[in-house]
C-alpha cells in the first residue's frame, strides 16, 4: 500500500513543500533535464593520448641515448638505472606543476626500459653465474 500524501483545500495556496499537482515529484536524476545544480569541475590539463605518447617518446629516445653510452653489461645497466630515476624525477615534477599524460608516458616507458635492463642483467647472471652489477 502506498502512501499518497492528501491535497491542499486550495491548490493555489499550496504549502511550498507540498505540490499543488497530486501526481508530480522530483524527478530522480537517472535522466537529468537541464544544466547541473552546481559548477563542473574541469581539470586544466586533462590526460590525452597524444601527451602520452608524446611523454613515452621522448622518454624512449633519453633512455636509448643514456643506454648507448654503457660499453658492456654492468655499465649499460647503471646507465639505465639512473637515466630511469632522473625521468621518475622529471615524471613527478611534471605530475605536480605540469601535464600528468606526459608524466604517464614517462612513467611507462621508464618501468618498461628497468624492465629490459633487468632481463639483460638476469641472463647475463645465468649464463655466467656471477652477479653483474659489482
């Protein structure tokens, strides 16, 4: 059994909040009927693909350039490691004052390149049985 709430003796001087039409409501909201109630909140650098891919490339062109200065194994593996720590720097500062998609596409592409480095010094290490980093 529903509850209908009882009509005013004169619908003209209806209590404001009550209706002066017994079937209307407030709508729910599923389906909106105009502008929000409140401003919208829009960020100023919004994430897009290209500032992803702009960031991955400029970070796969720094770690080659950094991984092409390493004469064997060890050295290709520091050389990765720091060319990786100054992007996650340059990635951090870009999250906090600048564009986060390029700071993903650092970000990505910077644990991708320790990723490789990592396979290259784990097959190094099994294949010769001595660890090469020091």
């Amino acid at each position: 059994m529903t509850w209908q709430p009882a009509l005013p003796a004169d619908p003209t001087r209806a209590a404001p909040e009550q209706h002066a039409h017994p079937g209307s409501r407030t709508p729910s909201g599923l389906f909106p009927s105009g502008p929000p109630s409140r401003p919208t909140w829009r960020e100023p650098h919004p994430v897009t693909g290209a500032a992803v891919a702009s960031g991955a490339a400029v970070t796969a062109a720094w770690l080659v350039l950094f991984a092409l200065l390493g004469r064997d194994v060890p050295t290709y593996a520091w050389w990765t490691i720091v060319a990786g720590g100054l992007a996650w720097l340059a990635a951090l500062a870009l999250v906090r004052f600048g564009d986060r998609g390029v700071a993903t596409g650092v970000a990505i592409v910077t644990a991708g390149g320790w990723s490789v480095a990592a396979a290259v010094v784990a097959v190094k290490w099994a294949t010769t049985g001595d660890w090469p980093l020091w």
